[in-house]
C-alpha cells in the first residue's frame, strides 16, 4: 500500500489488535451459523463492531493520504504507473470510472467503484495479503520438515544456483531459476489448502449432471476435498511435489491431466488478484529458508501424525512449533 504499518515491529500495536480482533471476529462458527445475532451485538461482539469501525476509519485516512498525495503529483505517466504501489493505482482507477466509467469485455457500461467499495477492497488486500500467504508458509514449513529429504533436494537446488554465502540472495535471474521450487509450493497448497472453500451465486442457470440449478443459488466448492480427491491426486496424503512437474512425469498426477483440479486460488474471472504475488513470495521465502536453516518438528509434535488446523474461514495451523538450525 505504500505505507508503513509498523506490523513487524510493533510500532502500531494498537492497530494490530483491532486488526486481528476483526478477523477473528468474522470467522465466530456461532456468528456464521446465525447471522442474525449480528443486529444484537453484546460483549465482545460489541467490542469487535466498535473496533470495526475504527479499523475502517484508519483504512479511510490512508485512503484521503494517499489520495491527497496523487492529486499533488498529477497524471502518472507509464514509468510511475508501473512502480506505483497497489492503493494508489485503486484510487487512480476509483476516479478514472467515476469520470469516464468502467465497461467489460463486450462493451457493456458497468457501475463506477463507489468510495465504500475502494475501501473494503483495501481491506481485503491489507488482510487477505498477510494472511493467506502466512499460513500458506507455515504449512509449507511444516511439509519440509515432515519431508527432510525434499528439504533437502531444495537446499541443493537453491545452493546450486545462489551459492553458499551466507549472504547470498538470488536475483531475478537465478529467482526464475529457481521455478522448479513452485511444485513444492504448489504441493503444499494442494495438500493443505488455506482456504476451505469458494461460494458464488448463480447469474444463470446451471446444468449439473441431472441437475438444474437456477440462477440465484448458492454454490459451494469445497477446495480441500476436490484437491485431496484420489482420482485427481493417487495417494493424496503423501507429499509428492513431482505432480506438478511440467513437463508431467510418469508415474504422477499433474495439472495438465485433471483441469482446475488445483484451485488454492479459486479460478476464472474472480480468481484471486494476488496469485502470482503469493506464489512468488513463498519461492523466495523457501529458497532464503532452506539457504539459512535446517528444521525439523520437535519429538513430541502432535504433527508428526495429524496436523492440527483451524476449521473456519482461513485454515491455519495451531500452534506448530518448529525447531530450526542455522546453517552458518
């Protein structure tokens, strides 16, 4: 976003707190179940609306900033566009529509982004952002130490491109390189996925086998069962980063053979925006990871056998503790 929030030192920890009280809050299984209550908040519902509100006042006044700051700079040419951060592109196309409107790929004149839309979208990528990709690393985290061996073979692999130093750190060059370290990602995301589950309504009517389901229904997609289907993905429970070797190789299920059969990311026109960021992130952090450490589980985790995660909204794991080594 262009701003400094403070999230790894504590500079604003006040703001985090509001932060992770909202997110929590928009996962409470009673709240989902019965979201009526939601008319009457008590207690700590209460505290989470008021909290709420504060966090959307704070997104506002970045929002007002870096708007202020655009209008003093003027029209961004192609340059400045392409190194501008992420919110000011938002407002830049907030009031580009407002001023000459928004059409799709038919032509067809669709509603201009409205000031409460700006900011809730700023809100999904100050949190999706954080979130999704850090639980995305903590199961991969958790895979390689399940996994030494593979750990292994990415450390070769990342030491064979960057070298040994222990300041090494790889280019953009050696980072595309390193692409073949994604089928350990993908792996991680097929096996754990970090979102359950994609819901939509229907803007027409379906036809599902026998079935028709009308415009208006809600449809579900449940990712984690879909990516752990053994028809799409022999032996599901077993790490196996070779599915998604590409060229595909024998013995192995990759994407080519079952289509959207890995969707961590949901798939088409409201796939996540982030995808390709998310993917790029967890390259790098595993090639910076594998480089300077060694881990493993401690003796009497209770992820040696089964994994504890959490079962509403983002799947995150609960209280995975790793032992790492530095290897310099």
């Amino acid at each position: 976003m262009g701003i400094d929030f403070g999230a790894l030192d504590y500079k604003n920890s006040d703001l985090l707190e509001i932060c992770w009280d909202v997110v929590d809050a928009g996962v409470e299984p009673l709240y989902l179940v019965f979201p009526f209550l939601d008319k009457y908040p008590v207690g700590r519902r209460a505290k989470s609306f008021a909290n709420l509100k504060r966090f959307h006042i704070f997104i506002e006044d970045a929002i007002a900033t870096k708007r202020k700051e655009l209008s003093m700079r003027g029209q961004m040419g192609d340059d400045e566009r392409n190194s501008a951060d992420l919110l000011t592109l938002m407002i830049e196309a907030h009031e580009h529509t407002k001023l000459h409107g928004a059409f799709d790929e038919k032509g067809k004149l669709l509603p201009s982004m409205t000031s409460e839309e700006l900011r809730n979208n700023t809100i999904i990528f100050f949190v999706a952002g954080h979130d999704a990709t850090a639980y995305g690393l903590c199961h991969l985290v958790m895979e390689l130490a399940l996994n030494p061996h593979i750990q292994q073979q990415a450390r070769e692999r990342v030491i064979n491109v960057i070298g040994d130093d222990p300041n090494a750190f790889p280019s953009d060059e050696q980072l595309a390189d390193l692409a073949d370290l994604d089928m350990i990602v993908k792996e991680s995301l097929r096996k754990n996925s970090v979102v359950s589950d994609v819901r939509r309504v229907l803007t027409e009517p379906v036809n599902l086998g026998p079935y028709t389901l009308p415009k208006g229904t809600w449809v579900m997609v449940d990712l984690w069962a879909m990516q752990n289907n053994p028809d799409y993905y022999p032996d599901p429970e077993k790490f196996i980063p070779e599915r998604f070797a590409d060229p595909p190789r024998p013995g192995t299920t990759a994407m080519p053979q079952a289509p959207f059969s890995w969707a961590p990311f949901s798939e088409g026109s409201r796939k996540c925006i982030g995808h390709k960021f998310a993917l790029l992130t967890q390259r790098i952090m595993l090639a910076m990871l594998v480089h300077r450490f060694k881990w493993t589980l401690p003796a009497d985790s209770p992820f040696w056998t089964r994994p504890r995660t959490s079962t509403s909204g983002l799947i995150s794991p609960i209280d995975l503790k790793i032992d790492f080594a530095a290897r310099h």
